[in-house]
C-alpha cells in the first residue's frame, strides 16, 4: 500500500470531503495509474483512500473517507447498488437513466446511463480505468441488463493519459449487437446510438426541461417553435407533442438531424410541421433575423462554450450573441429557454449574461422558471464542480 502525503494545510479540501486532490498540493510519493493509495496530511494523519493518477493535473480522486472502507468488490456493488437505488425513488419518468454521475455517486471519472436494457459507460480516471472490469460485472449485476456498451472516448481521458475505447464491454452478442435502442420519455420515443451518438449516446440531462416545453408550448399557445442545437430533436418532439404547428430544428450534423427527422414520424406527427436545418446556429439566428422572420418559442441548448473557467470570458460573448439574436426573433409574449453547459459559467453568470443580451436586444422579459439538469444527474453539497447545467425560461415581454 502506497502512500501519498500532502503539503501542510493542503488538506483542508478533502477534510471537507471534496474528492480532488491537485498535483501541486502533493509533498511525496508515487504510485502506478489508477493504484488505490492512502492520502494522509502533511503530519501523517489519514485523508482518504484515492486513485493515484500519475499524468493528470487531478493527481488523485478520493474514493473513499473511512478508513476502515477498503476499495474492492464489495466496494464498487455498495457505491452502485445505491446509486441504482437513489433513481428508484427518484421514479424518472423515462427507461433512459442515468444511474452513475460520477463524483456526486461517489465514483469520481465514471458516468453510467441505462437505455432500456443496455447500459452505456464512460471510464474516464485512471482509477474507473483499473477497476473497469470489477464495475462492468457490478454493473450488470445491480441493473439486471445483460450488455455494457463503453463509450471511453472523452477529452478528458488524454488528460488522465489514457487513450480513447469504445466498444462491447459486455454481452457483444446480445441484439446481434445492435447498438441503437430506442427510449419511451415522458409521453413520446425517442431512439440512439450508444456508438455514434454524443457523449453515451443521448442527453438525459434535459428530460425535465422538454416536458417543461411541451407544458408551456401547450399553454402559452405556442405556434412557430424553433429548436436551436436540436441535436436529434428531443425538444423538437416535445414542442409537437405540446400542439406547436410548425416546428423548426437546427443542428451542424447531418446525422442528429436525421433523427431528428424520424422522430417526428417515429412519434405520429406530420413530417409537414417539422424542418430540419443544418446550419451554424448563429449565422441561421442571424439570416433569420434578416428575413424578418418570428417564433413564438426558442431553444438555446448550445455546447459547451466554457469547459472551464479560464475559458469563461470568451464563452460569455458568444452566449451573449445567440441570446441577443434569439430574444429579438421572439415574437413578444414568446419564450425563451436558454441554457448553459459549461462548468465555466456559473447561474448567476448566466443570468448576467441573458440579462445583457436583453440590453442589448432592447427588450425585457419576466423569469418563468429557473432550469437545471433533471434529478438523476445529482450535484453535492461539496462538490459544487458537478453543477454544469443551468438554463432560464423567459418570457419576453
Ligand atoms: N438540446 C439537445 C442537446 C444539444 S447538444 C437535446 O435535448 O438532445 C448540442 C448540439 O449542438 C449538438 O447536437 C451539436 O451537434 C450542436 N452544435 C454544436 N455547435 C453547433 C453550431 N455552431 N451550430 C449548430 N449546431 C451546433
């Protein structure tokens, strides 16, 4: 058993139980990638059992605070088994789950989303990466689902030096593997592709968000929606299913905007409500703006502009710039949704920056609702890192 002791004062953020331990804060030692190590103080006392990671600024991941835990099998079925249970009780209102977010499950650099029967994984520590094969069998174990697809092919494993995996972890055969699956959401379907889809595959983050949609699509009147960084159009369906008429999504790749287009038929509805555009958002903001035309509601779910927050300043503007355009093609009375990412770029940053798209556009407009991320991607009270998704619906006046 390895250990890696801290400079002095040091510390104090895993004693307050944040799970990140920073290369420059570590006095001595030295362990193999993803090798479970005791983190102790400068004076020796114990901090946590952690996974070293040799290559990433994030030197070491806490697994654990008790020093009693030992991190093993039974570990990963304790850790999974009540993160499986927290989404019982959360009674989502979809088979598309995310069942493991990561450091707010206690499982930090390991991000687990359930699609009917198929699970789809993301190991993106060293530490996930040497217990890969431990989790996999949990996994299966703890769900019932008889395949594991892993979707390994984040930025951020470069950063922990390991290289990009995607593949069957388990049950290759099951399906004749087939990687596409199709997930029933609120009252509508919605299919992916855990190979070639973003991220796992889907973005469950924003389930709750485009029920919200089709609720204020279906009471506002809503008749002209469009659906900016639409990806495979999820709140495209939901402004049909909530009564809108015309429906327009927007997206830079062809292959999210043909199932955007299936979708529509997928769901029953006429393809004649929906167009499916494939442009750079901002140049279609601002065509559409030249050509006069007016919606009665927009999405702006865009990508990550600030993936930290060294990159807070630059993402500002552009978030800037497409709320500005977005809230001066809204037909007065519409509504805006607008979102944010980017752990960057905090809620109240947000705010200020919508607030000085408003400004800018020469418009105001009345806060319905404050947004977040749905109930199975949890944030901790300790660590706030994990917040990445915050939007704000609008009604512009
Ligand atoms: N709202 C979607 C998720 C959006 S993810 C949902 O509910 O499922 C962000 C999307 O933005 C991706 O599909 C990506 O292809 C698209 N995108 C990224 N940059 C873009 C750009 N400049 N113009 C148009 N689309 C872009």
């Amino acid at each position: 058993m390895k250990v890696i002791r801290l400079r002095e004062g040091k510390e104090r953020s895993l004693l307050r139980r944040h799970p990140w331990v920073f290369a420059g804060s570590i006095a001595k030692g030295q362990a193999d990638a993803g090798e479970t190590v005791r983190l102790e103080s400068h004076d020796g006392r114990f901090l946590a059992w952690a996974a070293f990671s040799p290559s990433s600024q994030i030197r070491a991941r806490a697994w654990t605070f008790d020093e009693n835990e030992r991190v093993d099998h039974a570990f990963f079925k304790r850790r999974i088994g009540a993160a499986v249970a927290l989404r019982q009780r959360l009674a989502v209102a979809s088979d598309g789950v995310r069942l493991i977010h990561g450091e707010a499950d206690g499982l930090p650099g390991l991000v687990v989303d359930r699609y009917g029967d198929l699970l789809s994984a993301q190991f993106s520590s060293a530490g996930t990466e040497r217990f890969k094969q431990t989790i996999a069998d949990v996994l299966l174990q703890a769900t019932g689902c008889t395949r594991l697809y892993e979707r390994s092919d984040s930025g951020v494993r470069g950063l922990e030096g390991l290289p990009p995996v995607t593949g069957w972890l388990r049950g290759a055969d099951v399906a004749g593997g087939d990687t596409t699956v199709t997930i029933r959401e609120h009252a509508w379907q919605l299919t992916l592709d855990v190979h070639e889809g973003h991220k796992t595959g889907f973005y469950l983050d924003q389930r709750d968000n485009r029920a919200r949609l089709a609720d204020w699509v279906r009471r506002f009147g809503c008749r002209r929606v469009l659906n900016c960084y639409s990806y495979t159009g999820g709140f495209s369906v939901a402004a049909l299913a909530g009564g809108a008429e015309q429906v327009t999504s927007v997206d830079s790749s062809a292959p999210a905007l043909a199932r955007a287009t299936a979708h529509v038929a997928l769901n029953g509805f006429d393809p004649a409500r929906h167009r499916a555009v494939d442009a750079d958002v901002n140049a279609f903001l601002r065509e559409a703006l030249k050509n006069g035309e007016t919606y009665d509601a927009i999405v702006l779910d865009p990508p990550k502009f600030a993936p930290t927050a060294s990159h807070a300043e630059r993402a500002a503007r552009a978030y800037k710039d497409i709320n500005r355009l977005g809230l001066k093609l809204l037909a007065p009375g519409g509504l805006l949704l607008t979102f944010s990412c980017s752990g960057g770029v905090g809620a109240e940053l947000f705010h200020k920056i919508v607030a000085g798209a408003a400004m800018d556009a020469g418009v105001d407009g009345a806060i319905l609702a404050r947004l977040e991320g749905a109930p199975d991607h949890p944030t901790t009270l300790m660590f706030p890192e994990g917040e990445y998704l915050k939007g704000l619906a609008i009604l512009k006046s």
